[in-house]
C-alpha cells in the first residue's frame, strides 16, 4: 500500500511504525475471510482491510477521528485472526493499537462512553475494586430488566452466581518444589482473574510445584495493563506494565528466572510486547527481558515433563483463545498436553472464530459480542463433550454464561489428571470421577 507521511510525521515512533505496516499490506482480502466482525457485519469497514484504509486516512492527514472512524474502530475485537490469515505479515495489532491511542487522545467521545470507558477503566484491573463491582452487580441482577442501556446489562449480567473468596497464595511469596528443583518461574497473578476465579492460579501452582518449579508471586506484580492498553489509554496501561517489569527484573537480578508464566492468554500477549511498548523508554532493556522470559503456562509445561496418565474417558471440546492461537501462535500445545493426560480432544467448527469476550469488548460492544457467542457455543455444544476448556479467562466467562456444558481451565484438568483436586467447577456435575496416573 502505497503512503504518503511527510518527513516530519515520521519522527513520530508510532506514526513511523505504523508507515511500515501499512507499506506491507498488499489489499488481498484474504483478512475479510476470517473476521468475525465482518462475517457477522458484512461491511467492508467491519473487515481488517476497511479498517486499514480509514486508519490510514485519519493518520495521513492527522484529522480529527470521525464518528465513521471511530465506530468501525471500536468494532474491531482484536481477536488477530487476520494476523494469522495474512500471507504478507501485515502487524494490524501494532496498527489498530496505534490508532486507538490516536482517537483516544484526538476524539472526545459522548458523554456516556467517556464514563462507561472510565469506569471500566478504574475498576477491572483492580481486583479489590472489581471483586465490590461484581457484588454490587450480583445485588442488581434481579432488576437487570430494568436497565435501557445494553452496555449496562452485560454489566450487571457479568457478575458471577458465586464470587469467590480471596486466595491468599495470590499474595506476594514463594512456593517450593516437590522434590527435586528444575526452574524458578514467576507466575502472573493477574487482575480480573484473581477476582472472577481463584481456582485457576490455585492448580498452576500445584502443578508447577508438583512438576519441579519452585514458583514466585513477585512483589508489586499486578495487572498487564491490556484493558487499558486496548482502550487506548497509553499512559495507564503503561503505567501498570510498568510495576511489572519492575517487579520481574527484581526477581531476574536476584535469584534469577527461567521463565514467567501466565495463565490467562489475553495477558500472555500483551506481556509478550512489552518490548515492543517500551522500546523508546528508559525500560527499554528490562522490559525485552521480560518478554523473552514471558510464557504461556502451556509453553512451560511442554518443556516440563508431564506424566502420561491414563484414558480418563471424558471428552473435552477445547476452545482456542484468540489471544492464544492469534496472538501467540500456540494452537497445539493446550491439545497435546490435554491427550497426554488421557482426555479425548475435539474441537469445534470454525475454531479459529473469537468467542466474542475479547477483554471489555464484550461490555462495550454488547450486541455482536451476543451474536459471536451464541455461534461459539453452537459449534462447541455440536461436538457434545463433557467439558469445555479453555486457556483464557474472559472466554470461559462468556461462553460459560450460555452452556450447562462445564467449563474449566486447561491447566485445572491437567492438575487433576496429575494428583490435584478435582476442579470446584465439576462438583456435582455427571463424570467419571477421578482421574489416574497409568
């Protein structure tokens, strides 16, 4: 795609940056085929490519961002399939982001979508905060009816039927290994997740220490700040990206780590750039350390040697985040670890379609995120499974709230097909029991 920045534009690192991306899309289309938006939409401008040529357009000539610009924008989920789909390596991530931070510094949106944003803003990466707002939303379901506003509603119908209770390994400190000492790692605790599902990191660290890791909670360690990030909001997102790479170069100049493993995908990729974000800053060098150390929890655990169970005769249908087989490029690992602790794996049609939770996405932009749910949960129920899995918090929250299908984390199953609990999750529900070792 041919641009036209002037010399001066260009000085601006993201503007340059951007200038790069969009030299290296070819308009082929093949992004149109793989876009939830647009399948659901059917408009160019809901398409990767539509949403190149306005991005374009309102960079170019540094205008103020117009409602048109902004509504196709803020349609875009981030899902990042058409990264995957992309035969020239377009980096719409980069792109999209980039002009997020544009429109959120050059636009001023309605009154009602400033507080909605800000709200959000104050509220989901802050567990003690968010953990009050989900009590208060539970209080206010029974008139849920009565909220005009959509965005309101998935609000007030996010809250969970039971909200649990602080988990203290969440709190700065180390846990020792079982047995012989094979890595230190740092888990990321994370923000939302600590609040919605204390079970989650509760079974990476029983796994992680049962397989040989001695596993860190670092000190000052909190949100990635990937909510905030995909609003736009630079400064704070890179605030609280910041206590992170503090944090972990702390731990990386002290006892040393082999990896820093996060259990929530969304988080997973944002982490994984942290390089990218700050390498005009002076964390530049700290925050490339971190990235490179970064890791899925599903990555660690291929290097880990996990035992090989048992047919545990359950079928589980997996649901790949987005953030995870998109964002990350890790579309087998989850699945492998899965069959080696003796779970059937199926996977629905369209697996590469996102869920429709992606982050605030599914509180912002309420009525397509519905649509992509309910066709997520056809296509998964279709495969009839036991259990559903997932590696992301946010899609087992969306698709969990429209199935009877259980739905767990990866990491829970592999825990207890390892000697762990059985996931809270599957109490009362109709299995097989508990898993065994071969």
């Amino acid at each position: 795609m041919q641009t036209t920045f002037t010399e001066d534009q260009l000085k601006d690192p993201g503007t340059a940056r951007a200038n790069e991306i969009l030299r290296s899309c070819v308009h082929c289309g093949f992004c149109t085929a793989t876009c939830p938006t647009y399948q659901v939409l059917g408009d160019e401008l809901d398409s990767p490519r539509g949403r190149i040529y306005l991005i374009k357009d309102m960079l170019e000539n540094q205008r103020q961002p117009d409602a048109k610009t902004v509504k196709h924008v803020d349609r875009c989920l981030s899902c990042l399939a058409c990264m995957t789909t992309c035969p020239s390596g377009v980096h719409y991530m980069h792109l999209v982001d980039h002009a997020r931070a544009y429109i959120e510094t050059h636009y001023k949106r309605p009154l009602g979508e400033r507080a909605l944003r800000w709200l959000l803003a104050r509220i989901l990466p802050y567990p003690g905060r968010f953990r009050l707002a989900l009590l208060g939303a539970k209080m206010a379901r029974p008139f849920v009816g009565l909220v005009p506003d959509p965005r309101l509603k998935a609000m007030l119908e996010m809250a969970p039927k039971v909200i649990p209770p602080v988990s203290r390994n969440d709190d700065p400190q180390a846990f020792a290994p079982k047995g012989v000492k094979t890595k230190r790692v740092a888990l990321m605790t994370g923000c939302a997740q600590k609040a919605l599902n204390t079970d989650i990191n509760d079974a990476t660290i029983r796994l992680l220490t049962r397989l040989g890791c001695e596993v860190v909670v670092a000190k000052g360690a909190g949100c990635c700040g990937a909510l905030t990030h995909h609003m736009g909001r630079e400064n704070e997102s890179h605030t609280t990206a910041a206590k992170n790479i503090h944090a972990w170069a702390a731990e990386m100049d002290g006892q040393g780590l082999d990896a820093i493993v996060i259990n929530t995908s969304g988080c997973g990729t944002t982490v994984k750039d942290y390089g990218y974000m700050f390498r005009d800053d002076p964390l530049a060098a700290d925050a490339a350390r971190v990235s490179e150390r970064a890791m899925d929890i599903s990555e660690l655990l291929m290097q880990l040697e996990l035992p090989q169970c048992a047919d545990q005769d359950l079928t589980i249908a997996y649901h790949a985040a987005c953030s995870l087989q998109h964002g990350q490029q890790i579309k087998t690992h989850p699945k492998t670890l899965l069959k080696r602790a003796g779970f059937k794996v199926v996977e629905p049609a369209d697996s590469h379609l996102c869920c429709g939770s992606a982050g605030t996405y599914n509180l912002m932009q309420p009525d397509i995120s519905k649509e992509l749910k309910a066709l997520k949960v056809a296509t998964l129920e279709a495969k009839q499974p036991d259990l559903i899995a997932a590696g992301n918090i946010g899609c087992m929250m969306q698709i969990g709230s429209a199935t009877g299908i259980p739905i767990v984390h990866t990491v829970e199953l592999l825990d207890w097909a390892t000697g762990g609990p059985k996931p809270p999750m599957l109490e009362g529900s109709t299995d097989t029991g508990v898993p065994r070792l071969r």
